[in-house]
C-alpha cells in the first residue's frame, strides 16, 4: 500500500527536472504578486518578504540522489543531507507506475502517479531504525502526513516494530486518521505486525475504533486475515465480538467469509473459536443475508461448520437469494472434493436440514459420498436421468458399485429399514445429532441412523 518507488530512466528524470523547474516559475510568480501587494507595507523589505515566504511555504524535493538514499537506508548520506528541522521536513516527491484502467482505449494501462511522503515516511516503511533515529533527532514532525498516511501509519503496516516504538516514544499519534480513514492498528494485517499492535495499545491505541467508509475494527481485520494471536490481542483489551461494520457484518462473519485457503483453516478455525467463546453470536446475517453458518459451508471448512453448529448456528436460514447452508456446501462441492465435503452434508443432516430438491443431486454428481448421504434423505431414490451423465469416466469407474447400485433402486421401493429410519429421522428433526448416540441401540444400528457411509443404496 505504502511502497513507492522512483524511476531512474532518462525520460523520467527529465520529466522530474521540467516540472521541478515550472514549479519553480510558478512559485516564483505568486511571490512576485505578493510582494507588489505588500510593497506599501514599509516595515517589510524585499529581502524579508523572501526570507518569510521561504520558511512558510512547504519544501518539495525529487531529487534522485536524495531519494536512494532514503530507500536504500543509508545512514551517512542521510547525515550530510538532513543536519536541520527544515530538511527533514522537506516533502519529498515520488513516482510510482500503477496500472489503471482506461475507459476510452478499454485495456489496462500503466500510468505515473506523483506522491508526497517525508524522510521520515521512507525510513519508517523500510525498517531503517538508524535513520528513523536521525531524522527524529533533528526534529522530524512524527505526525505529519504529507501523503495522507503519517509514519506510524508505514511502520506498523510493515511491521517495523523498532521504528514504531521510535515513532510512539516520541509522541506519534496512535490514533491518527489517514486520507483512507484507518488507524495504525488497522493496518496490522499480517503475523508480522502482532509487535506493532502490542505496542499501539500500550500506547493507548482504541481497539474498537472503526475505519471510515466499512466501519471495521480492528478485530473485523484481524479476524478477516486469520490472526489468531492478533484476535486474542484485542478480545484481552475489551474488544467487542459483536461490534458490526456498515454491512451488518461481526468479526465472526469476516473470519467464516475469508477462511478459504486450506493452509490456513486451523488458524481460522481458532479465530471462530476464541470469538464465540467471547460471545459472538453465530446467527447474525450480514452482507447478502450470509450468516457464518453460509459462509463456512461456502468454503469447505468443516471444522468451523461443526463448531457454529455446536453452539446453535440455524441451519435451514436463507440468505437474500434463498439458499441455505446446505445450498451453499452443495453449490462449492467440485471445488472442495479433496476436502471431504460430505463431512458438511452430514454434519447438517443430522442437524435438521432439509431434503434439497432432486434437480441440484447434479451438482455433487462427482462427490459419491456427498451424493449417498443425500439420497439417504428420501423415501425413494429420485431419477437420476438428470445427473448421471455429468459423472465423469474415472469417478463411475472407482464408484461403480455405487452409481450402478442407484440405477438399479430406480421406480423400485427402499427397504424397510431405511424407511423407518426415515420415520425416525422426520420426527427427531434437528435432535438427531444429539438423540440418536443417546437411544439404547448397537452402535452399528444408531451409526446407520446418522447415515453413515456404506458405498451404496438400498
């Protein structure tokens, strides 16, 4: 977000050089008007106007060498160009090349963007302590924000941890508002910054401040990337589980949305966990009408689908387009086989969910396992004209027992069995997950009540 980068090419410093020196015509034009306006005024000489105008206008420098040598952090040129207060403060000018869309050509394109930043600004987002050091030495304004973003703003957002207690030591704001309307701690988006906002909050930093424009808190960031050691941070200095941004969405619903990596389910999974311990409430739409029940089926994660199941998330709720948990598992089934997402379907089986229409069996064609314990919900096997055809070679060859044991159930009744255990199912409803390991019955006989797994259907 904050790294920008100067262009060393010929074109681009001729570039700098000519609109350095219209500035300069410019700057020279307004003083010229100021000084004939203030000529009658006797007691202010020309030299003295000039001197005045010098100390109260800001200093912007682009210059290349003074640039290198606050990327590269080096500390003696950074000493020879930065003995006083007014150097350090010097706004320095930078280039970045971002790629932005052009409406008219219809393509990306890359274009040059000119920003402001500080001395102090460059050090800090790279980790140069010394330099940091120096600067703040001789003066340094540790909250200016000539970009929109002050120092601290850079440190902690790279987890700079030594620079941001520089930073803070010396009277940073840990509070500041950027142009973006975040605070330091808003920007602790990664493992790497839980140092940084250990000590924003020493340093009285608010936890339950919301950015501008989303109103997240710092725990809606944290639970939304996964930081679990960030999330047990801010729950230790009173921050509100259930606090909801503009969307209506709690930092539960933000931990179930982004919890899409398989690499980081654990850490997501911890994250849901340490919230509704802390009273998040796990019924609570947010955009779209998802709840984190919605949002956990979406992405496989069957982990947090049993833990939000485990404290009352409702399993037949809607979202604003009418699909149910069960719905959303289904819909995602191809992009998750290797996760094992019949472990969901089960899970919200047993919990009470609804029979979903025979048309959407198509969409977990490939999942035997999924389509088996969905099948199971009926009292006779619906057509499969519909679905058959969408599995593929490999799948019906290793599952052919299965798939052929379907067709052959066809316009035939299921077994006795099974309809009682449909019997028993419909009237225990969402009791079955709890009821049924309670029933005095042979473990075999309770395990095919939960519809276990047999690889195929009778």
């Amino acid at each position: 977000m904050f790294r920008d980068t100067f262009a060393f090419t010929s074109s681009t410093l001729r570039s700098l050089r000519l609109q350095r020196e219209l500035q300069d015509l410019e700057d020279e034009r307004r003083a010229l008007y100021r000084f004939r306006r203030n000529r009658q005024t006797p007691a202010v000489s020309q030299t003295a106007f000039r001197d005045r105008e010098r100390r109260t206008r800001p200093q912007i420098s682009s210059d290349a060498t003074v640039h290198d040598a606050l990327f590269k952090g080096d500390l003696d040129k950074i000493r020879n160009i930065f003995k006083s207060k007014d150097s350090v403060n010097v706004i320095i000018e930078t280039v970045s090349h971002e790629l932005s869309w052009s409406a008219e050509l219809g393509l990306w394109s890359l274009t040059s963007k000119q920003k402001h930043t500080s001395a102090l600004h460059i050090t800090a987002e790279r980790g140069h302590t010394a330099c940091v050091k120096h600067l703040l030495g001789n003066g340094a304004d540790v909250n200016a924000a000539p970009g929109g973003v002050t120092a601290l703003h850079t440190a902690c957002a790279n987890g700079h941890t030594e620079c941001a207690q520089l930073l803070l030591s010396i009277g940073a704001n840990p509070n500041a508002i950027s142009e973006e309307g975040y605070a330091p701690l808003h920007l602790c988006t990664s493992p790497q910054t839980l140092l940084c906002a250990k000590l924003l909050l020493e340093h009285s930093a608010r936890v339950n401040m919301q950015t501008r424009d989303r109103e997240n808190t710092a725990l809606h960031v944290a639970a939304k990337h996964g930081l679990d050691e960030h999330v047990d941070l801010y729950l230790s200095y009173c921050a509100y589980s259930h606090k909801k941004n503009r969307e209506g969405e709690t930092a539960l619903n933000a931990a179930c949305s982004y919890a899409e990596k398989p690499e980081a389910f654990g850490r997501y999974y911890r994250v849901c966990k340490m919230l509704i311990n802390c009273g998040a409430d796990v019924k609570t739409a947010g955009k779209k009408n998802h709840t984190p029940l919605h949002n956990a089926c979406g992405n496989g994660h069957s982990g947090i689908v049993d833990l939000l199941l485990l404290h009352g998330a409702s399993v037949n709720a809607k979202n604003c387009a009418g699909y149910t948990p069960l719905d959303c598992i289904l819909q995602a089934v191809e992009d998750h086989l290797e996760h094992h997402p019949e472990k969901i379907v089960l899970a919200l089986l047993n919990h009470g969910a609804a029979p979903v229409d025979p048309k959407i069996l198509k969409q977990c064609a490939m999942s035997p396992w999924t389509m088996e314990a969905l099948l199971n919900t009926y009292e006779s096997i619906p057509l499969c004209d519909s679905w058959i055809e969408a599995v593929p070679l490999d799948v019906w060859q290793k599952h052919q027992v299965f798939y052929e044991s379907i067709i052959q159930m066809n316009n035939k009744p299921r077994s006795l069995q099974h309809l009682a255990r449909c019997a028993l199912r419909n009237y225990l409803g969402p009791g079955c997950h709890s009821v049924i390991p309670q029933l005095q019955l042979p473990n075999s006989f309770k395990e095919f009540l939960l519809l276990k797994f047999e690889g195929y259907v009778k």
